[in-house]
C-alpha cells in the first residue's frame, strides 16, 4: 500500500499551492488503473519511432490522466519502451539477423553495420548515464517538453524542401565516422520532447544517407538505445516501479505499446515512400501550442 503525502501549501511564483502536486496521486510514484495503463502503452507505441517524441508525449499523457509525476512515473515511462523495441524486433529480424551474422564474422555487411549501431550508441549511452539525474531533476516537465516540440517543428518545417529535394546513400554504405555523427546527433534527444528519431533521422540526412536510410537507422539504433534505457530503467527504479504500478500494468503497457508501435512503424515506412516529414513539424507545433495556452491561462500548473 502507498502512503498518501500530506500536502503543504507553499508560495510558487507568488501564489500558494500545494506540494507535491496533484496530492492524491502522491507517495512513492502515482498507481495507475488498467485502462490508464493501456492509454500510456498506446501513446509509447504510436509515438516511440516518429519524429514527434514519445516521452513528451507520456509526459503530457500522464497530466492528462492526472497521474503525478516522479520517479515511479519517469521510470514507467522509459520502462515500457521495451514493448516498443520487440515491435522493431519483428519487423527488422531480416535486417538484424545480418547483424548477428556478422558480429559472427559470417557476414560482412552485417558487421559493418553491427560497428555502426555500437559507435552510433555510445555518444548518448555515456553522456545519458552521466546526466540522468540532472535530465530527471530539470527536464522532466511540460515547459521544457513544449519548447522542444516547437523548436523541433521548426526545424523539420524550414527543412522539408531539402529533405524532400536529396537522394541519398543506401544503408549499407555507412562507416563508423558518419555513424558517429548520428550518435552525436542523438544525443540532442535526451531534453524530452526533441525525440530521439527526429535527432537521428535529421543526423542520418546529414552524413548523406537517403530519407529512407535514415529512418531505417533510427530504428536500429532504437534497439540499442531504447533497450539499454529500459534494462538501466529497471534495474535502478525496479522496486519503485512495482510498488507504485505493479507487474501487471506494467505487461499491460509494454503490450499496447508493441502492437500499437508494429502499426506505427508500418504506417511511417509507407507514409514516407510518397510523403515528407512535414506533418510531424506541423503536429509538434500544434502540440507545443496547445500546452503553452493550457500553461500560460494556468489550466495547468508548470
């Protein structure tokens, strides 16, 4: 059972509220119900790999269902990924059985492509465990989440025409330098609401990979990524998490979170095949815009 906080009123920006927020969600983290569960597993799974960022997204989700924040909800948030990260297992199992063959040493494109995705990962692995912390204390909030998603969508809105205008190199040309870059690149996703596909997507164009290309390397990464956090996730907030949501919301989430990111991932491929990346700039500006007016009128507090 967890403990409910009592709630102390104290001045914010000269007025009175009370701490911690939302109060009767507090204590260790903020339980949810099953159908909460499925909501957060949805919004996970539809958002994780488009450009449009799937922990902002839960971030906003949670207020919306008047889930409290903190530990237990940062870290349910991060731990549900994994449901997200079997969807790409499926569908790219031709693709990563390369991969495995060539840390074999049975295929050489496969390793050229498995020393891509490692040098890609560490940039952000070791800067993320470095700063988690600090990630959790100052950008796990609706105003940082706003100003990434406008910035975001700005920047894939003035650079649509040159998106739309490239070719591009195949996947299986990139190196480790060019992988790098993306790596770098992906670092800009661990401010909530960047995303980190956007990040690696925009890198991927900019060491000269085709639209298509890229995509398929931010999904890769993804795995690498995403599982890393999930697993780090787990490990350090495990016990927080199963007392605050339990085993069975968590199944709930990571499953929802599957299938809905199987039915994200396809539509994105077949969207991109005749479209542009100019409808998840304008979704992240109409986003940001929404949470700014509920900020700036006080519907929501900061």
């Amino acid at each position: 059972m967890v403990e409910l906080t009592p709630t102390v009123p104290i001045p914010v920006f000269g007025r009175c509220r009370e701490w911690p927020p939302n109060a009767r969600f507090s204590g260790i983290g903020a339980s949810v119900e099953l159908w909460q569960a499925v909501i957060l597993g949805l919004v996970e799974g539809l958002t994780e790999y488009l450009p449009v960022s799937s922990t902002g997204h839960l971030l906003i989700a949670q207020r919306v269902l008047g889930i409290r924040g903190g530990e237990a909800a940062n870290a349910y948030a991060i731990v549900i990924q994994g449901g997200a990260i079997l969807a790409v297992l499926g569908l790219y199992r031709d693709r990563l059985l390369r991969v495995v063959r060539g840390v074999l040493g049975r295929d050489p494109a496969g390793s050229r492509m498995a020393l891509a995705l490692v040098v890609a990962f560490i940039p952000a692995a070791v800067i993320g465990l470095l700063a988690d912390d600090a990630i959790e204390s100052y950008l796990f909030g609706v105003w940082p989440v706003a100003v990434a998603w406008a910035v975001g969508g700005l920047v894939l809105l003035l650079l649509e025409p040159w998106i739309r205008a490239r070719k591009g190199e195949s996947l299986e040309t990139i190196g480790w330098q060019a992988a790098l870059c993306v790596g770098l690149a992906q670092c800009a996703a661990l401010w909530p609401g960047v995303s980190r596909s956007l990040a690696t997507i925009l890198g991927g164009l900019g060491v000269g990979l085709s639209l298509a290309a890229a995509v398929e390397f931010s999904f890769l990464l993804g795995l690498l990524t995403l599982g890393a956090a999930t697993a780090f996730k787990a490990l350090d907030s495990g016990e927080v998490i199963l007392e605050s949501y339990g085993p069975i919301e968590i199944a709930i989430g990571c499953a929802v979170a599957c299938l809905s990111a199987v039915v994200a991932v396809k539509w994105m491929v077949a969207w991109l095949n005749h479209r542009g990346l100019a409808v998840f700039g304008w979704w992240r500006l109409i986003a940001a815009g929404v949470v700014t007016v509920l900020l700036v009128t006080e519907v929501w507090d900061a």
